[in-house]
C-alpha cells in the first residue's frame, strides 16, 4: 500500500505504539514497528505521518525526556536501516551519494531517504553524518555519483556558501541541499530537497549526462 494515505486512526495508533516502545527503552521494537510500517505504508508516510511527528514531541528537555529521544531515534535509525537492505548487493556504480554536512550529527532523514530509494529499487552511498567537506571531496572522486545531497539540520551547519563551493568543483555532479537547516539561498547548481518525497521524486531518476563533462 505504498503512497496510500494512512487513516487517522493508522496513524495514531502507530505513533502510540512507537512512543510506548520507545519509553520502554525497546529499541527493537521501535526498530520492528517501523520495518513493520514501511512495508505496509511505504517508507514516505511512515517518516512524514508518524516518525517526525513522534519525534518532534518526544523532542527532550529533561534528562529523562533526552534518554527516551535517545532510544527513539537509535530505534528508528536502526529499522529504517535494515529495510529492504540487501547485504550482498554493495553500492551502485555512477549512483546517489548521501552524507551530513561537516559537524551535522543528526542525519536520521538522510536514513529515511536512503530507505525509500531502496524501496523503490534504487540504490545509494549513505556515508554518514558530520562528513568534513574535504573528506566529501574525497568520496566523490573516488565513488563517482552523479548526485550527492548533503544534510543540515542546523542552521550552524547549513553553510549555504559552502555546499556552493563544493557543487562548483564538482561540476559534473547534481548537488543538493537536503533538511531545515539550510537557511540561506543555495545558489545554482545547487538545488534544495525540501521533503523525502520531493527527495525521492528527483533522486530515483538517472540524470542525462552530458558526454563533454
């Protein structure tokens, strides 16, 4: 039933269940509810209709309320992770290469983006959050993507002049700019990817390469 809309009572129901799991301190369950989810939903209305959601509340501001926060998102990242995974398939050739902007620990939608690609049979690089932009560089001329989108949650991470710099010494490369913490404009050629949808619309497809590049 991907790309179905989750009833209201779906979705409260699921968002109950992964807070309760969560509370508990029960990483594998919230890690099975949401493999659980996914297959039923698809990974898009599990993020968008339930994760964010649950996440956002259970946002901490006590000691306790961070150790659960803790829990829930090690649990999220963990199902999202094993979803579709394939371990005997490595990563594409000329494919998507995902990764955290320097010093930007908190990538988990990068984990949901990389999930719904591969849920739609289309492979990516994930290689983690906080990547320095010289260790990027790195990556990118030694797996040859032909599109890297770079996370930011944070306005302190969110160099929009940076990923600028960085798309213009690639530019053979799509370039994008994926979460909220990207504040400024972003420049052409890079592009910004304002919702795991929109993400999954553009990044599932093959660009046309120009042969002169």
């Amino acid at each position: 039933m991907s790309g179905v809309p989750m009833p209201a009572e779906v979705v409260q129901v699921a968002r109950k269940r992964l807070t309760t799991a969560a509370e508990e301190f029960d990483g594998n369950r919230v890690a099975a509810l949401v493999v659980e989810l996914a297959e039923e939903w698809g990974v898009v209305r599990l993020w968008d209709d339930v994760c964010v959601p649950v996440l956002t509340v259970r946002s901490g501001r006590t000691a306790a309320g961070i150790a659960v926060e803790h829990a829930l998102s090690e649990g999220v990242r963990i199902g999202l992770d094993v979803f579709r995974r394939d371990p005997a398939v490595g990563p594409p050739a000329d494919g998507v290469l995902l990764a955290g902007a320097e010093q930007e620990e908190h990538c988990l939608g990068l984990h949901a983006l990389a999930a719904a690609l591969r849920e739609r049979r289309r492979g990516c690089l994930l290689i983690g959050p906080a990547l320095p932009w010289p260790a990027l560089a790195s990556a990118v001329r030694r797996a040859r993507p032909h599109t890297v989108a770079v996370w930011s949650q944070s306005a302190v991470t969110g160099r929009s002049y940076r990923i600028g710099r960085f798309a213009r010494d690639f530019p053979g490369v799509r370039v994008y700019g994926a979460g909220p913490g990207w504040v400024g404009p972003l420049a052409p050629p890079v592009r910004r990817l304002d919702s795991l949808s929109a993400a999954v619309r553009v990044l599932r497809e093959s660009p046309v390469v120009d042969p002169a590049l």
